[in-house]
C-alpha cells in the first residue's frame, strides 16, 4: 500500500477547527523593543500579554507561524502542570523551593481558564475534569499514593474503584484510578491564535516567518541584537520560548531537551449514544503507564487520542495503526469508527522529565521542557517568565531558576529514544499480561 506524507500540523483535527489567526507578517525592517520573545507559542504569548499589560515594549518572533509548533498540535489537555509527585519535588528542589512551584501546580487549571475567562479567549474550553486510568494494582497504588500527597498541599484529588472509573470512562479496562475535578480541555491552536490576538491589542509587535539567524550581544551590558536575515531587533532583555523546536540560537541549549515526537487521530463525530457510553462526562483521559494513553472530546463529538510516534517530523499512515489499536482496546465500540485526522509533533523531553528556567545571563532567560504538560505548564512558564522581567514578588514567580543537565550523547538522541520507547513498550506488554 502507498504510504501517503502526512503533515503534522495542516493535517490536524486543530488546523481543520481553529478560530481565524491575527494578521501577521515577516519583519523586513529594524527595530527595537524592551523585551523580544522567541516563540509565538503558549509560553511566549503569556509572557508577551503580561510584559505589554505592565508598560513593556514586546516584540515576538517566530520562525514559522503562530501555534505551528508543539503549542497548536497538543492534546489540548489542561492538567496539572507536572509529571514529579509532591513530594518528588521537594525531594529534587528542597522543601523551601518546592512548596511554591506545589502551590503553582495545584493552581495550574483554575489559572488556564480564569485567563481564558478574563481574555475572551474563543477555543472551546470545557473544564470538566480529567481521568487518570490504572491497567495493574501496582499502578493503582500510584495513583492513591499521589491523593495524599496533593491533600497536603490542599488540593483534593478523587479516588475512583473499579466500577466508578468505568462508568466515568465507559471502559471496563481499569482496575481504578483518579479524579481531577479543576482539569479539563480546550482547542490548543484557537488557544494560542487568540493569545497573539490579545498580544497584539495590547501592543504586543507579533512577526511570524521570522526565524532568528543570530543572537548576538550589541556590547556588554547593552542588551542583544538578533537577526533575522532581513530584519533585526535590539532589546535589552531576551526570552526564549522554543521547547521542542529548540535549535541552536542559544548555545548548548539544544543538548537540554530532546525532541520527542507524539501523534494524535481523531474519530469521525460520534452518535449522540456512543458519547453518553464513552467518557460520558466529557472529561479528559490518560491511561497511566510508561507509555501514556490520552484523549477527549473535542467541539464537534469526536474522540482525539495520541501516544508516542516515531522519532521524526514526517508522519505516514502506518504510523497511526499501533495508536488506533492501543485506543480500540480501550474502547472496543470504535472497532468500525471512521479515523477523519491524523497529526503530529514535537514535545521537549529532560533528563529529570521537570521543565526549567534558565538564565545563562542576566538578560536572557529560557523557559521550555514540558515532557508533555506544555498547556498548562506553559501558560504558568510564560507568567513566571515575565514576572522575573519585571522583577515582581509575586506568586507568578514561583518557578525556580535552575541550570539543566545536558544529555551528554545528545547528537545520537534519535537512536536513544527509539531504543527506550520499545523498552518501555515492552515493559508495558509485560505488566498487562501478568495482569
């Protein structure tokens, strides 16, 4: 059978669905600003919005167009921000610094859609919580331990048993799980298309097709130069909001992340009873294992799911046949449902799986690695981000500046990804056979 290219981001269920983009044009001129941004994406617009709302003369670039990235591809999912449990955090950051980025994570939700509440923001956003699944007990006794490590923090996380996560998820498939009432869903690409939007109005300068040839310092302690090929932009202050499409604009920081790639299919829209059977309440999923399962609803009543694909930017359809699979075992009422759109992209993989902020000068700074949570966590990175440009005390800057660890063998990352995606598969193989 001839295998068709597949492009990761016009292909989308997203692209198909989106509000209208901003006008916005390549620079061709010189210009200046306080801050420049690199990234029209979640993280970067945030930043822009609340620099320009407090006096701040905001520039952004983007190499391609607004949301072409991780930000306009996602799962749309709006969860808690992090992978690491509590008290993993404070294990890694130490009690003092945790306990803000805790209190940031437990408010990660809430502050999503009261931004989309206060913006007008027009990307179908339902918040109407998220099922976290469990295949084994052993994974079930994950998930409860993580219930009373976020009742700590104040943050009240539902238990579900056996029969409770399959009426919620209308899969007999866990043997139980959680319940996060704040989390919920939104239409990634309107999300961040309406952030330039209220960027712009705000004053904001947005540019697209505008890829950063240089970043160079003007002299010292005289802010940057950044180069474009036919345009260029002084600021005193950088910010660079690239996450998986990380290159080498900044020296080394490439080696910080590696660039996995997740791919998504959505269902032809559902009946009105296969909706009222399978996550009835419209609530966002993961199946919680190595190799996480997601998906939700989107607008129109069809089921999006993504996993894991392969380590490259071109997709083509085989790549989607072991998602398709891995979905129908979940919900084996799709065996015969029509699989309209096929996408894929980009996340930022670390070697701790936290994200970071990282300042190698006092004037750039670097927020990025979300291992998957980016809605969320980079909606909170662009307000930590620009709450450090303007040096307020606030709860916004709750993330603490860290230098990440390099992967050492980055230039064989490839090899490496593909080698542990099959291990951890295997591994997953293993733990549902003995269950």
């Amino acid at each position: 059978m001839k295998q068709y290219p597949i492009d990761g981001f016009k292909n989308s269920l997203w692209f198909a669905t989106a509000v209208d983009a901003p006008n916005t044009e390549a620079l061709n001129e010189a210009i200046s600003a306080d801050v420049l941004i690199i990234g029209a994406g979640i993280t970067g617009l945030n930043a822009a919005i609340e620099l320009a709302r407090n006096g701040t003369n905001v520039v952004v670039l983007d190499a391609g167009v607004v949301g072409g990235g991780a930000s306009g591809r996602n799962g749309g999912q709006v969860n808690l921000g992090l992978n690491l449990s509590p008290d993993e955090l404070v294990e890694h950051y130490g009690e003092r610094a945790a306990r803000p980025l805790i209190n940031a994570l437990c408010r990660t939700p809430d502050t999503v859609f009261k931004r989309i509440e206060q913006y007008g923001i027009q990307c179908d956003a339902e918040q109407n919580g998220w099922i976290q699944g469990a295949v084994t007990e052993n994974r079930l006794n994950d998930h409860l331990k993580l219930v009373q490590e976020f009742a700590k923090h104040g943050l009240a996380i539902e238990e579900l048993d056996r029969s409770e996560i399959a009426r919620r998820s209308g899969s007999s498939r866990y043997v139980g799980g959680l319940f996060v009432k704040q989390a919920g869903s939104i239409q990634p690409l309107s999300y961040t298309r309406e952030l330039a939007r209220v960027a712009i109005q705000n004053g904001v300068k947005v540019f697209t097709h505008s890829a950063v040839q240089t970043l160079k310092r003007q002299s010292a302690n005289a802010g940057w130069v950044v180069n474009t090929g036919v345009g260029e932009v002084r600021a005193e202050y950088v910010l660079v909001c690239t996450n998986g499409y990380t290159d080498k604009t900044v020296s080394g920081l490439e080696k910080k992340v590696v660039p996995a790639r997740s791919i998504q299919v959505a269902t032809e829209p559902l009946s009105e009873s296969l909706q009222a059977k399978l996550l009835p309440g419209r609530s966002t999923i993961v199946d919680k294992r190595r190799m996480i399962l997601y998906g939700r609803y989107d607008r129109d009543g069809r089921l999006t799911m993504g996993d894991h694909g392969p380590m490259r930017d071109n997709f083509c359809e085989d790549d989607f046949a072991d998602l398709k699979k891995r979905t129908i075992e979940v919900f084996p009422e799709l065996a015969e449902i029509r699989w309209d759109y096929h996408w894929g992209g980009r996340l930022a993989i670390t070697k701790d799986r936290l994200p970071f902020l990282f300042q190698p000068t006092p004037d750039l700074m670097v927020g990025m690695g979300y291992n998957g949570r980016g809605v969320g966590m980079g909606t909170m990175m662009g307000l930590a981000m620009a709450s450090k440009v303007l040096q307020r005390d606030s709860d916004q800057a709750f993330m603490p500046i860290t230098t990440p660890s390099e992967y050492v063998f980055h230039a064989f990352h490839r090899l490496g990804a593909e080698v542990v995606i099959r291990w951890e598969m295997l591994m997953d193989r293993l733990e549902d056979s003995r269950a």
